[in-house]
DNA sequence: TGATTTTTGTTCCATTTGAAACTATATAAT
DNA sequence: ATTATATAGTTTCAAATGGAACAAAAATCA
C-alpha cells in the first residue's frame, strides 16, 4: 500500500471503524436500555459479573475498557437497580466482590442471546478461516496501536 | 460459524470493535489535541473543509458522523480559534459557507500526513488485496448494521 | 398574496463523562 | 511500633454530550 497524500474522511479507516463500531454499539445498546434501562457500561459490567461472578471493581475494570470511576458509576446504578448485590471482603477491607442477583442473572440470559445474534446477524456469514482471519487482524492491530501510543509517549518526555 | 451461548466480552467482536476503535481515535487525537487544541469534532469539521471547502453546517453534518449540534459547537470553537472562517450566503439567509482560514489550513496540512502514518502503521502491512478485503467487509458490514437497525426500528413501531 | 410547513442553525437544560482530590485500608520500610 | 508508600474505591467539580424547544429564513400551497 503506498502512502496516500490527502485524507477522504470516508475512505480513512479510523474513521470508518469508529463509525462502524459507534453503529454496533448503539444497535446493541437498544437491546438492554429498552427493556431493562441500563446504560453501555452496566450492561458491560453484567456481561463481565455474568462470566466472572465476584469479581471487585478493579478486576472489573481490567477486563472491560473501563476506568475505576466508570465502574464505580455503573455498580452504583446497578446496585440502586437491584440487579447486583455487593459483599464486602473479610480479607480486604478496601474491597468488595461484586454478584448478580437473580433479576441481574435474568438481565444476563436475556440479553446474551440477543447480543449473539446481532454478532452473528453482522459477522456470521464469514466462513470459519475469516472467522480466524479477522479475530487476528483484530489483535494484530490492537498491538500495533498499544505500541503507537507508547512510542508516542516514550517520544514526549 | 455456529451459533455460540456464552459471551466472553474479550471474543465479542461488536466489543474488541469498540475497544480497537477507542485507541485509534485517542492515538489519532494526541497528533492535534496536543499541537493545535482541537477536539474529536473540531478535527472532523477540519478535515472536511479541508477536502471541501465552503460546506454548510449541515453538510458537514452528513459527511461526517457528527449531528448538527456537534456541528454548531465544532464550528464555533474552531472560529474563536481563527481555524475557520464564516461568510453568509447570500442566496440563503439561513446559511453560511465555511472554510478554513491560513492557520486551519496550516493545520490541516500538518496533521494529515500525521494521520495517514498512523493508518499506514496500523494497517500499511496489508497486501493490497488484503486492504481491498478489508475495505468491502467494512461496507458489508456498515450495510448489515444499518439494515438491522432498521428492522429494529420498525418492529418497534 | 398570505398562511402553513420545512429546513437551517442555535440555545437551553439535563445527563454523562473525565480528571483530580480525597478517604480508608493494606503493605513496606526503618 | 511508627512512619511512609501503595492500592481500592468514592466524591467532587468542570467539561462534553444529547435532546427538545426555539428563531429565522425558505419553500410550499391555497
């Protein structure tokens, strides 16, 4: 690929992605705000509790791309909505292990299904090696931008 | 591709989509955030006049992913940053005609070859008929969302 | 022409988001 | 033990965002 000299928006792929996941994301969004009132990072909090019963906050954190305070918010809300439940750590002080309760459980086994579908409606006609082949262009490229960014970083201290 | 029941989020192409496309945005961003202060939006509403100069608020709106009220506010900020320039039309009333001034074209021509390095890292090691690929999925896909969201709509009606 | 509806763009208000300061507990060092 | 440092999580405040109401000009239609 050679380098191009001007920039068509349209034909810029990080636009295009953006855009492209923005379209996903609200498309999904409209499965669970609809009918159970739950924002994007809830909803990812519940996918996340749902594999993960227990996990705390930051552990939470780690695994979606979230920050502490986004995950603080979304618990709260979640907590407030009586679809999580928190225990707090005899062990830890400072932290607590995070659980669906049942009507969380509920929001968790309707929406899954759902979810898959729409990845399946969108991605599912791949063959099985494309299937393969995007999840690693996929990673491929989530490295490459880890190490963009810290080249940037190491580049302006 | 069969049909899978559970959802680890960190295989959830909808959510590795998300998480890829946040990166490259904030990678992107850094090259003018940094340098010239614009946002997200005052980027877009640049590269636009850039490409095509004298667009209307409103046709800025439809090129980019942007709706109108991130339009007026891009276009205000990058005015009282003397990027852009307004001139009313004189055959619509309601309209004006934007373009960038000296030191938005001083910026546009700065970050552009930044921002096409950046595509060109991500994505350069493409073979040409791999970009290719790349490029109609992304359209398949574009397509298939917004059909899907559609029939979301109107079963919603 | 005059009344009605559309379109363009802005403003206002409520909600969301992000960064930094802060509290409380735990760990490490002397 | 006592002090210092690190970690978990929350709060606070300012900025960004989104939606609805709005004003002004244009287009439509009687």
């Amino acid at each position: 690929m050679e380098q191009k000299s001007s920039l068509r928006l349209q034909d810029f792929l990080p636009y295009r992605l953006s855009v492209l996941s923005n379209n996903v994301s609200s498309l999904l969004a409209s499965l669970y705000t609809e009918k159970f009132g739950i924002s994007i990072p809830e909803w990812r909090t519940v996918a996340v509790l749902g594999e993960e019963p227990g996990l705390t906050s930051t552990q939470i954190a780690s695994r979606v791309a979230m920050d502490k305070v986004a995950v603080t918010r979304a618990v709260q809300s979640l907590i407030e909505k009586r679809f999580v439940r928190r225990s707090s750590s005899q062990a830890d002080g400072r932290v607590s292990h995070l659980n669906l309760t049942k009507a969380g459980q509920r929001v968790y086994v309707e929406v899954v299904p759902m979810a898959l579908a729409i990845e399946h409606k969108v991605w599912g006609t791949l063959a099985p090696a494309e299937k393969d082949y995007w999840d690693e262009m996929l990673s491929k490229m989530e490295s490459r931008v880890s190490t963009l960014r810290e080249e940037l970083l190491e580049c302006n201290k």
